[in-house]
C-alpha cells in the first residue's frame, strides 16, 4: 500500500511542534547521527529533543547535551522505563518516539506533526527503509520478503519510528511491561486512525549476521506473544484487524520464492526460541542487535 500523502496546513507556531522522545541504552556509537539528523530540515527550537538514557554505562547522556538535547537519566536498563521517563519529561505534543539506532531528519518529523494535526489521525510514521547494504544473503533475502509482506503494508507504524497525537497519547496511561512497545502503540489504533506520511523514509540499519537477525526476531516473537497472552491487549482495536498471512507476498510476487525459505526459516527459527524463553519463565532479553552499534560489519 502506498503511504498516506498528508496535507500541507501549515504547522503552528511560537515554540516546539513536537517532542521528540529517544530512548537510549549505552547508545554512544549511534545516538549522534540521530539527532544530528533530527536538526535537519527544522529551524532550532522547532523540536523539543528528550533523550531517556537507561542504565547507561558510556557517554550516552553526554552525546545527548553536546546535540542540544535534554537528557533524562534513568537507574535501570530498561526501554519501558525509559519511555515512561521520556513522555514524564516532554511538554509538547505531538509525541514522536523513535529509536536511537534509526535515523529520520527534522523534516520528516516536521510532516508527521502536520498529519497529526488533523482529528481523524492518531497515529503516525514516515515510510520505513532498511539498509541491509554488505549484509550476507541470508539477511538481505529475509529483507526482500518483510517488507512486502501484508502487515507491513497495512499503514504500518512501528519498527523504530511512530508519532502519537494527544488524543492518541491519550488512550493509555503509563506504557505497560512488555517487549512490543511498537505492537502496543499500533494495536491501540485501527487502520482509518493510522497514517504512513508521505515524506522521506527513516533508515533502519538491517543486522550485520544472521544470527543478530535471529536474536532481533526472537525479541518481535516474544513481544507479539506477550501481547496475545494479555487479554486486554490482544483485543485492542489494530490487533483484531487481521492483515493476512506472510506468504501472500510471494504469491503476489512469484520472484520473491528463493528469499521466502530463508525468511521463513528465520522465523521459524526465532518463534522457537522465544517459546521457550516464556515457557521456561525467564526474563525476555531485549537482544539488541550489537552488529549494528559498530562502525564496521563484524568478521
């Protein structure tokens, strides 16, 4: 489906227009690159910039206050905390959340805001790209075949990137304790309230290994798991919206058969073993893909 083109109000002024919230966990190699491309395209003091660091160990916090960014520091490693903490210390809104490995500039969060300006829009996110550039084939084949598949192509919000509207925002008080931080904010909306932008994509950097590629699966597995075990959250409004199966995309694209039986495998592979963490009652591991916080591929 082709992302939503927003309309071009212009955006209110006299201060911030949105906040952004970046939650961050030792994220010294990479933080940098986002928020420098977060001054881009914007004017200063356009965005209101919260950086949650989280049992942060490096210069994380540093980093944040040399881009201009107000950095918030929380004890334990933890996202949810850390999201929490953010959204306690943003005063604008609309809420833009993103991850510190991403990169989306000014500009784009600039056209989410004017899309949440309208009432009927709650939830909002630019187009996604994944760079699996160098990537071994295993990875750059799951990536021919995600991106095409049905769910991702139903206004898809998430991944890295969404934007909530005060009402949006409004629906929930604090986030809860999972892994799906993503899956929660899209289930929350249904498809008429949520809009992909038309604007400029943000980059997701693709993992540098198969198995980081695993890892990071297993993590989305346990996360949607978690979510359909709560009988609250797996009957919110965007998760009771079927999207239909994977493999539709390689009925639809025939060309994509040879990359659908390593992303099949992969995904196999990742539900297994996030089966068995819940069913072994430990801990879910956020499993952040190290691979890509380094300046070069791993060998």
């Amino acid at each position: 489906m082709a992302p939503d083109v927003d309309r071009d109000s212009p955006p209110p002024t006299g201060g911030p227009i949105a906040s952004v919230v970046v939650p961050a966990h030792d994220e010294e190699a990479v933080l940098g690159r986002l928020l420098t491309a977060l001054a881009q395209g914007t004017a200063p003091g356009r965005l209101e910039v919260v950086v949650a660091c989280n049992g942060c160990t490096d210069r994380t916090a540093s980093v944040a206050r040399e881009h201009g960014a107000r950095a918030v520091e929380v004890p334990e490693a933890s996202k949810i905390g850390a999201l929490n903490a953010g959204d306690a210390a943003a005063a604008v809104f609309p809420r833009v959340y993103v991850d510190a490995d991403v990169v989306i500039t000014g500009a784009t969060v600039e056209r989410l805001a004017r899309a949440l300006a309208e009432p009927s829009v709650l939830c909002a996110a630019p187009p996604l790209a994944i760079d699996a550039t160098g990537r071994p084939w295993g990875v750059r084949a799951f990536y021919d075949v995600w991106p095409a598949i049905p769910y991702m192509r139903d206004r898809h919000v998430g991944s890295g990137v969404f934007a909530l509207s005060a009402a949006g925002r409004g629906r929930f008080d604090a986030w809860p304790d999972i892994v799906a931080d993503d899956l929660f904010a899209r289930a929350l909306f249904t498809r008429d309230e949520r809009r992909v932008v038309g604007t400029e994509p943000f980059v997701v950097q693709a993992p540098h290994t198969v198995r980081a590629l695993v890892r990071r699966r297993q993590r989305v597995h346990a996360g949607n798991m978690q979510v359909d075990a709560d009988p609250v959250l797996r009957d919110l409004p965007g998760r009771r919206e079927g999207s239909g199966p994977w493999w539709r995309a390689v009925v639809e694209h025939p060309t994509l058969a040879p990359a659908a039986v390593a992303y099949a495998a992969i995904n196999a592979v990742a539900k297994l073993r996030a089966r068995q963490d819940l069913r072994s009652d430990r801990a879910i591991s956020w499993n952040r893909d190290e691979t890509t916080r380094t300046p070069t591929a791993p060998t």
